[in-house]
C-alpha cells in the first residue's frame, strides 16, 4: 500500500542482467508505449496500483482512482482503455456487491483447486490396494498434482494480460475439471497419475490470476480485506480437503473423492460464468509476451538464486507450506495408530487447520488496521512518500513463533493417553503462524521489489512452495515410522526453531541487505 518510484524503467526493460532484450532501434514512442504496458501489467500481477512519470508523450487519459487522504494515486490508463471515473466499464466504479460477487468467484474457483490436492488424500490406501502399488507410489498422486501447481502460473500470466482475466477462469476450469474426470475414471495407475499431474497444471492459472483480480476491481485503500480474503481460500481447500474426502472414501471409495472435486469445481465454475470481467488492452504484440515470460519464468529463477530476501523467504515459506502437506500423510499415520480413528474421522481433524488459517486472515487485516495504516499517515504528514516494507513484517514476526508451537504441541500431545482434541488443537497455531507467514512475505516482496520484480519475486516464492510441498509428504510416512510421532514432529519443529530469526533479521538489516540488490528496490 505504499506509494514507491516505479521499477518499470526503460533500464528494467532492457537491461540483460534482468534477462529481457529489446529492439532499442525502435522509435521513442514505441518503447516508452511498452514501459506505460509494463506498468500496468505489474499492478495486475502484484495488486499494487502504478504510476508513470510525465516524460512518456503519449495519449493518455488520466483516471482518478478514489483514494483517501493518506494514499495519493492516480491511474493513467491509456485511450483504449476506460475513459474516466464515471465510466461503467471502469471496474473500480462497480458497486460493492458486483465486486464481492467477482471476488467470491475467482475465490471459489482458487478452493476448488486447492481442494483438489488434499481431498484425494483419504482415499490413498485404497489406491494403493486396487492399483497393486506402494503406499509411497500411492502418495505420488498427491505430489504430481502439486507439482502440477508450481508449473501452471508460467502458462497463466501471458493470456491473463494479453487476452484478460475472464478467459483464464473459464477455460482453465473446465480443462481442470475434464482431467480430474480422467482421474477419477483411470484404469491404470499411470494414467491416474499423469490425469493428475495434467489437472493440477490447467488449474493452476486460477491461482496466479486472482490477485490481479482484486487489483482490477479494488482500490489500492479498499483492496485489504479483499486481498487477504482471497489469499485465504486456496489455503481452506487443504483444510477441508480431507474432510470432505474422508467421508468420500469412507463410504463410497477413492473415485468419490474426484467426483466430490469435480462437484466443487462446476460450483465455483457457475459461478464465474456470464462475469465478462474487467477490460483489458489489446495485444501489443510479441515484445508483451516477452516481457510477461521474462516476469514470470526467467526472472524468478535468478532472483530465487542470487536476492538473499527472496532465497531466505522462499525457504521459510516453502518449509512451512510442505509440513502443511506433510500432515496429509501424518495426520492419518497418527490419528489412525494411535486413536483407532476411521477415515472419516481423521478427515475431521484437519478442522483445526481451518480455524488457524481463519485466524491469521482475521490477524493480518486487524494489524494492517491498527497498526500499518497509522504508520503509513505519519509518514506522508512527515512529507515523505514511501513507508519502509520492513513494517509489513510485523505478522511474520509474530507467526514465527505459532509455527513450532504447534508442531511440538502435536508432538508430545499425540498419545494415547491424552484425548485426542490436543493434537487437533495443535493444528491452530501451527496454520495461523503458517499463513500469517505467508501474507507477510508476500506484501514484503512486493513492497521491496516494486511492481515487476515484485512479481517476479513471488513467481520464485510460489515455485519453490509448490515444488518443495509436492516431495514431503512422498517421505513423511517412512520418517514417522523410524523417528516415531514424537521425534519425527519434533524434527520439524526444530527446524522451523531455526527458521525463527529469518523476518527478525529482515527487520533490522532489511534496508542494507537491500541496497546491496541488483534490481531495482524500493528507497526510502
């Protein structure tokens, strides 16, 4: 929510080191067009608003964004774009309930997705028994569709902001839902998995687009309930995931917990269709493919390789993010050992997830209320146009510390001689520290590194999430065999111990750590 110079430079564009090269013997107009694309291409990507300076002499038409006292903005949109504040089509003129309605679709659709993971997760011994494999193959159809994930944003990002947001939602939903069809129908266990690794690829690109969804339809001071709201649903769908499959395939078999996906995914699908969605400007050609494939895939690599903020947070992200996928496989490896739970019933435990995922969105809206915003007042009345992002680590500070609470808390709670409502309990700061973690970092990122390599640092992070979250949960059952559930929940614990000082140290040493960055970072 702050307001920062822009990174969209002609020197962001153009330089090497950024892993983008273009026709510098195009004519100034041309060039200074693709720098106005690229700005408003971030502030989809990364939800952030942009500004342009006055040096680029095109025709534009200024479009006052409604903003409140503390947070000066202003849109310039160019002429083939809406035309002003009383425009009908400008979507950050809709009413509340058409942009809620936007926001509750593009949600919906993110929990189908997610759910699509985790609701299989029940149903895994018996896919084990019928296709004759192990229960580490078995497990492989969660970890392709994770997997699957990681890899379809690269695929979401040029059609988002070439061809629009709409398109992204309806024809990726239905493809997800038509493979998941596939899986449910498989009579080979690697036509299962390749259905799966296929499913989670085409569904992905309704994660990668949502954030750019709320930037549409939101102004930058309203857009922080919607924001978080929808951060929020793709982390419910592995919270109720195994609930929901528990029952599936307690009573009606594994293949039931694809048509209880595929019951969710028509849901969030009829939802989101007659939406037009906001509009776009038209394609500008190969160098606007360029750009997006250089935000999205290239970049992300080298940042995630040489930017000690995005290595470090990507890996406390990335660890939280699989325990969390861990639990898929020591949740039933511990309720069913040591509480005689049925499938069903363990599928319930995971309720504490839920509860711990709503309370870090309550958290963070709540700081950045009470505590972020009168930040960002004193700041401008103090004449100054940018607050440190360092204040946006204040949750992730305080998260840290819910992580291993929880997992020590299931550690030595997880017996038979305590009820078993103490590990389910454990669960709650576990996933509030997890998510709180999350948001965090995601805001942090964007506020350090701007709108394009903001959105490049959060193509790294969600990367390294997914790819990490795909391979835990193929070790956890052998770990917690041979550690035992006390050991093996406290090995995570200790490490997550360790990972405690990573945003702390950002907090004090985040402005030299980055003014040593290669790319462009946010001075104050």
């Amino acid at each position: 929510m702050t307001t920062q110079e822009p990174s969209h430079t002609r020197q962001d564009i153009e330089d090497p080191d950024h892993a983008l090269k273009l026709d510098n013997t195009k004519d100034s107009d041309n060039s200074d067009d693709l720098q106005l694309e690229a700005a408003s291409i971030a502030s989809a990507l990364d939800g952030e608003p942009f500004e342009t300076s006055g040096e680029h002499d095109l025709e534009k038409v200024p479009t006052e964004v409604s903003h409140n006292s503390y947070e000066p903005a202003t849109r310039i949109a160019t002429a083939t774009d809406w035309t002003g504040p009383d425009d009908k089509d400008n979507p950050l003129t809709w009413p509340l309930w058409k942009k809620a309605y936007h926001t509750l679709a593009s949600g919906s659709l993110a929990f189908a997705v997610t759910a699509g993971s985790s609701l299989i997760t029940p149903g895994i011994p018996q896919i084990a028994e019928e296709f004759g494999v192990s229960r580490t193959a078995s497990v492989c159809s969660l970890t392709v569709f994770v997997l699957g994930l990681a890899c379809g944003p690269v695929i979401a990002a040029p059609i988002s902001e070439t061809y629009g947001r709409s398109i992204v939602y309806k024809i990726s939903a239905p493809v997800y839902i038509l493979f998941l069809v596939g899986a449910g129908f498989s009579k080979s266990f690697a036509g299962h998995l390749v259905c799966r690794l296929l499913a989670g690829t085409v569904g992905a690109p309704v994660l990668a687009v949502g954030a750019g969804t709320s930037a549409d339809v939101y102004p930058q001071h309203n857009r922080a309930v919607a924001t978080a709201t929808f951060i929020m649903m793709p982390f419910l769908g592995p919270s109720l995931g195994p609930v929901i499959g528990g029952f599936a395939a307690q009573y009606k078999g594994w293949r039931w917990t694809q048509w209880c996906t595929i019951f969710i995914g028509i849901f969030a699908l009829a939802l989101k269709l007659g939406i037009p969605g906001p509009p776009k400007p038209p394609v500008k050609g190969w160098a606007y493919v360029k750009l997006l494939v250089t935000i999205t895939l290239v970049r992300p690599v080298h940042m995630l390789l040489t930017e000690p903020i995005v290595i470090f947070l990507s890996l406390y992200n990335s660890f939280t993010f699989s325990v969390l996928f861990a639990f898929f496989a020591a949740y039933p490896y511990t309720f069913q050992l040591v509480y005689d739970f049925e499938t069903w019933e363990y599928g319930l435990t995971f309720l504490g997830i839920l509860v711990g995922v709503l309370l870090a969105v309550l958290t963070a809206i709540v700081v950045d209320r009470t505590v972020y915003i009168p930040i960002y007042k004193q700041v401008l009345a103090q004449g100054k146009t940018a607050v440190a992002p360092e204040h946006r680590l204040y949750i992730a500070m305080v998260g840290a510390f819910g992580i291993p609470i929880g997992l020590f808390w299931f550690a030595w709670t997880a017996r038979r001689d305590v009820h078993w409502i103490s590990p389910v309990l454990a669960g709650i700061p576990f996933a509030w520290g997890n998510l709180a973690l999350f948001i965090s970092s995601a805001l942090y990122l964007t506020d350090v590194y701007g709108p394009l390599n903001g959105a490049s640092a959060m193509a790294a992070n969600g990367l390294a999430r997914y790819t990490m979250g795909a391979v835990f949960p193929l070790f956890t059952f052998q770990m917690y065999e041979v550690l035992g559930i006390a050991w093996a929940s406290s090995l995570l614990g200790f490490i997550s111990v360790a990972m405690i000082p990573i945003p702390w140290v950002f907090f004090k040493w985040g402005p030299s750590i980055r003014a040593r960055s290669s790319y462009d970072t946010l001075k104050v």
